[in-house]
C-alpha cells in the first residue's frame, strides 16, 4: 500500500521538550489539558486497486441499507466487485494526479462545526467540504467532508446527520458517516433509513467498533465522536461507486478574463454579521485562508489537525482552500428545531478561483443527478487542481466581497 510522505513537522528540539515535559503533544499544539489518549495509528494511505484486491471479500455487513446482489458489481473473479479506475490516473475530485492502481472510493463524514469542536480533525485531507447552516436554534453550521484522494486513519469530530446532508451525499453514491437521525427529530422528519444513500454507517451495531471518544480538545460528550476512517475501509469498502465527469473540470492556472480580483470573502450563513466566516485571499501561496468568530465574535484563522506517520503524531495546519463555490439553496422552516436546504433544482453560484471572482449557476434536477456548476456562459466551471470547499448559501442571504481596487 503507498504512503503520503509526512508533513512539515515541528523542530526535533521542540518534540524533545514535549517529552521531559511530560506533556501531551495535542495538549501543546491546542492549549488544553490532557483527558484521554487517542489513537496511536496514525498513518495516511491512498487507497489503490493492489491494496483493495488484497481485502476480504466479504459483504458490507456494517453498513446499511446493504445494495440488493443485483445492483452489485461483482466483476472480480473472487466475486468480489472491482474497483472503478481513474482516467489517465487524474482525481476526478482534485484534479491532483494520483500513483497508478489508485482508485475512487469516496467516504463522506459528517463533521461538527461547534467552536467546542475546534481543531477538527482531517479537513485538510479532504477533497471537497460542504458546510452548511444547521439548525434554527443557532447559527452553528455542519461540515460534510468527502475523501478519496487520502484516506485519513482517524477524522471528527463526527455528528449527527441531517436530511440535505444525506441528500448531498447521496449524489456521490460513495459511503456516508454520521451518528445517525438527530434524536429530537419529528416523527416525520427524514430519516436515513428512508433516504436513497446507498451505504452509511454510525455508531451502532457492527460499525460501533470503529467509533471512539476523544476528549483531547473538549470534554463535552457531543464533541468526542471520532471515527476509524481507513481501518473500516480496509475490513468493509467492497462495493464501486462510478464518478461523474460533469461536476466541474479542473485545468492548472486556470483563468478568467471577466472574473475581479478578490481580497476577502465573508460568509454569514444565517448571522446577522457578514464576515462570521471569513475567506482571505494570500496571493503568495495562491490559496484563500479560513477564519472563524468564536462565541466572543472574535476573528482567528481556522485550524485542522492532520494526522501524521511521525512520532508527534499530527501536525497543526491552517485551513486553506484552492477553491470556493457559494452555492445559494432555497430554505424553508421544517419545525420549530430545523430547517429544510433544498439541494435538488437550480440557483446562483459564485466561484472564487485563483484570486478571482466569477458568476455562475449549479443544477441539480433530482436526488440520483449530480449537481453540476457552470459559469454565466452555460460551460462549465474549471477548477484549479486542489480541495475545494463549498458554501451552502441561503438564498436570502448576501456575502461580503472585497475587491483589488
């Protein structure tokens, strides 16, 4: 199996004060006081098809619904299904090349977004992040991150889904996490049993063993859910996804006549303040930086733990995006509690790439379809290899850009 070479680490000096200190290095890294150890596997693998065939060929028993035998590829002569290559070896969602024998496999995880919950663990490794607002109760919003390129050991906090997350998901036909319906839901809210996500798993039966709590960064228990990402692939990923090329293109350096230079670009979600989130563009590295308010509104750039196959164990990165789509979505009042997001039909997009701001539209005619962006001349919208995070914007909200000039 091949393995991401490390990332930048801290000076050896430092690690040796960590250790006659007797301190926790994600104490240090954090500030927090120490609560419980977390995992000691803390490699980052991709996954390829020689790795895959090696896998027991068993059903997936963990995750439900299981896909009637006819829906099943079982091409592999072992009757287990083979995995879906990638053209010419390039990411279909990063655009990144990738070693051959890799292939798509994508896992989509529910991630909190609480300020109890930061540092998350493993955004950085993601593909792609969908953050959307949550409930009607509070402006906390809820991270849905997909990963195929990189296969993190470990990734949360985990939380608890909701119906446009499983809906979101579903379009990628890949395996979905969470902790399940959320436990104050109506009797007719959503669930995941009636939804058409193909397989998801949480911390019940089976699946339950891939689930650990970590009180490392808080020891509120609703943000201590933390899943075994690439220990469950290996034992239960043996079904195949197929991708859509239809999504969005990727072309390295990639410009736009028409687009405005940017310097920030502020999210409010459903807070009254237009720069909750904030974007910033840093023309240097070519990236937009992410920042959080905490509780108190004060501005802090956002951090990811990104686990390491070094002795420290993590390193502690910034959040940086290569690119971001504001995607405006429809929303309605489903109860008193929550919210409907209306991820099916078609809206206003707007894609900063490469320091510039350019219009646009998505598309989504039905769940089984996958949203497709395109820009103000119907063609659609090239990214510049890398993640990319997307912006469940409601439509009755307005973003704050700040241009050169």
């Amino acid at each position: 199996m091949k393995r991401f070479p490390s990332r930048l680490l801290p000076f050896f000096a430092g690690f040796v004060v960590l250790l006659l200190s007797g301190c926790s290095v994600i104490q240090t890294i954090t500030g927090t006081s120490p609560a419980q150890d977390t995992t000691s596997d803390t490699e980052i693998v991709i996954v390829t098809e020689d790795a895959l065939s090696n896998s027991d060929a068993a059903a997936m028993a963990t995750a439900t619904p299981v896909t009637p035998a006819e829906e099943r590829d079982d091409g592999a002569e072992d009757g287990s299904p083979s995995p879906t290559p990638l053209n010419e070896g390039i990411s279909p969602t990063t655009g990144r090349p990738l070693p051959q024998g890799a292939v798509y496999r994508p896992v989509l995880v529910a991630i909190d977004n609480a300020a109890q919950a930061r540092p998350q663990t493993a955004l950085m490794l993601a593909d792609i992040v969908y953050e959307f607002p949550l409930d009607r109760t509070d402006h906390v919003t809820r991270y849905l991150a997909l990963f195929s390129d990189e296969l993190p050991t470990r990734v949360g906090p985990v939380r608890s889904s909701r119906s446009y997350l499983a809906e979101t998901a579903e379009e990628w036909g890949g395996l979905y996490v969470s902790l399940g319906d959320p436990e104050i839901a109506a009797e007719n809210y959503p669930l995941l049993k009636d939804s058409s996500v193909r397989f998801h798993v949480e911390n019940t039966g089976d699946a339950a063993q891939y689930f650990y709590q970590d009180k490392t960064i808080t020891a509120i228990k609703e943000h201590t859910s933390f899943f075994q990402l690439l220990p469950y692939v290996e034992d239960n990923y043996h079904f195949t996804v197929a991708y859509s090329d239809q999504r969005f293109a990727f072309e390295h350096g990639v410009t736009y006549e028409k687009g405005k230079e940017v310097l920030s670009v502020g999210i409010p979600f459903t807070s009254s303040d237009s720069e909750r989130v904030l974007f910033t563009y840093d023309k240097a590295k070519n990236v937009l930086v992410r920042s959080d308010k905490n509780s108190k509104k004060v501005l802090g750039e956002s951090k990811s733990l990104t686990p390491t196959d070094d002795a420290l164990g993590y390193a502690n990165e910034l959040i940086t995006v290569q690119n971001l789509i504001v995607q405006y979505v429809h929303t309605t009042v489903f109860d008193s509690n929550f919210r409907n997001i209306m991820v099916t039909g078609k809206g206003d997009c707007m894609y900063f790439i490469n320091g510039r701001a350019v219009f646009g539209s998505w598309s989504r005619p039905q769940l089984s379809d996958p949203t497709t962006y395109t820009l103000y001349d119907g063609t659609i919208v090239r990214l510049e290899p890398g993640n990319t995070w997307i912006m469940m914007m409601p439509s009755t909200r307005q973003i704050k850009t700040l241009y050169v000039g």
